[in-house]
C-alpha cells in the first residue's frame, strides 16, 4: 500500500499541489492532509492578511474531493468561523481530511480532541495558539484483510521554535493513550509542530518506529519555508508495519513537502 502525508498550507500553492495529487493518485491508496478548509458558501478564496498576497482556498476540500474521484473523503473540522487567527462572517470550518481510494473497504472513520475542545478558539487570539487540535483516524482493511488504523494529526501550534511546553506534552499524552488503546497494526502521520529532540516527540515514538529518524530525513519543509528550522512532518508505524520505501520528495507544493510511504500489513 502507499499513503502520502501532506500539510496543505491552506492551498497557498494550490495549482502544483493539485498537479501533484492528482498525478500520484493512482499509485497512492490512502492521502492524510492537513490545513483543510470547506466551506458550503459562494466564497471559495479568501486572505487572511490583504497585503501578504496569499490566497487560501476556502472550499479547499471541495476541490480535493473533486481531484480525487476514485477516493472516499472524509473531513474533521477542529475549528469553525476562522480563516486560522481571523474571524469570519461566512460558513468556513478547518481541519483535517483523509482520502481513501474506494476499493478500500473502510470500517469506521472518527476524530478526538487532543488540545482543546471543537470551536474553542478566542477571538482575542492575533495568532492562532488556541486553535483546537484534533486527531482524525480510519480504521480499514489492507489487500492482506488486516485492520490497520492511520492516524492523521495536526500538531498545537505556538510561535517560535517548535519546542516543548506543558501543552504539546499533554497533547503528546493524549495521542498515546490513544494509540495504546489500538491493538491494529498503525501509522501515525502528519504535521506534528515538533522538534525530533523534544520530550513530546519521544513520548509519540514509543514502541513506535521515527521513520524520519530511521530514513536519515534532513528536512520536511519546501524552499517556500523561509525560516530556520527544517522539522515538522513526521511519520511513525508500529512494529508489525513492514516498511518498504520512505521518502519526502523535494517539490514545492506548500511549506512542507509530502511524505511518501510505500508498506504492507
């Protein structure tokens, strides 16, 4: 099977982020993306900042959904009324979405609250720390007729580097008691906001296998990153999850740059 995680940068970058799904779709079984917008209005872009120039794509799901005809999607909105720190006046929720091809026979898809709880951003909040956080998983069959769960986070954000605080260790906490309650075969995937030497990463990478770690990745953001740090996507499979290629190919699709797995379980 093959599974790509991405953060979507809200569809910035959304001509060759489209080009690219679209063009691994068929070699690809499962998409776990992050920074997703749907909106059921007319509106289907909007600004954040009107003198940045960035666009985000507020009917972002739509489009996907739309790209991906052979796949199933499924949305987890964590915050509702906000383009990230902006509050809106239309009908927009943000979260993450996960794709599965449709020969995949899906038993159940759900979300929990790992920071926060739904829509429970302030509106005081110039820069989105108190954004909800959720982890949206599926549990499906494999080609073999194995359950395995795939997990997709989106990490808790907070400016400056992205170091541990009492709230990424509880996050960190949550995200394991859950994978703990999970006897299937699991992949934990996503934009975790974490620095690989921190205290909350290792508590996530326990019986689990860092395949950013394992592989030698020396960064998972694109050249449209224009800081420092070059961590923040990373992928971890538990054991029994056989490994055949790992890769985060170097293309500029949005801040961060795909993971590609390539597995059996």
């Amino acid at each position: 099977m093959r599974l790509i995680s991405l953060n979507t940068w809200g569809g910035r970058l959304f001509d060759s982020f489209a080009k690219y799904i679209t063009t691994e779709a068929e070699s690809t079984d499962v998409f776990c993306f992050q920074e997703v917008f749907q909106t059921n209005s007319d509106i289907h872009t909007d600004r954040q900042d009107p003198t940045d120039g960035f666009v985000f794509r507020v009917n972002l799901f739509s489009e996907i959904t739309k790209l991906l005809p052979n796949f199933q999607g499924y949305f987890a909105s964590a915050q509702d009324g906000f383009l990230y720190n902006k509050p809106v006046n239309y009908d927009l929720s943000y979260g993450l979405a996960t794709f599965v091809k449709r020969n995949i026979f899906v038993g159940s898809h759900r979300d929990i609250f790992i920071f926060g709880e739904k829509n429970s951003q302030l509106e005081s909040d110039k820069v989105g720390i108190t954004t909800p956080r959720n982890l949206q998983y599926v549990n499906l069959k494999t080609p073999k007729e194995n359950e395995l769960t795939i997990g997709n986070l989106h990490g808790l954000w907070k400016p400056g580097p992205k170091t541990d605080s009492e709230a990424t260790l509880g996050q960190s906490k949550r995200v394991k008691t859950f994978l703990d309650k999970t006897p299937n075969p699991k992949i934990l995937c996503g934009d975790f906001n974490l620095l690989p030497e921190t205290k909350s990463l290792r508590i996530l990478e326990e019986n689990m296998v860092d395949l950013v770690k394992k592989f030698d990745i020396h960064s998972t953001r694109s050249v449209s990153f224009k800081y420092e740090t070059r961590y923040a996507d990373y992928m971890l499979v538990s054991p029994d999850v056989v490994v055949e290629r790992f890769n985060a190919p170097h293309i500029n699709v949005s801040d961060h740059l795909p993971l590609v797995l390539e597995f059996s379980a």
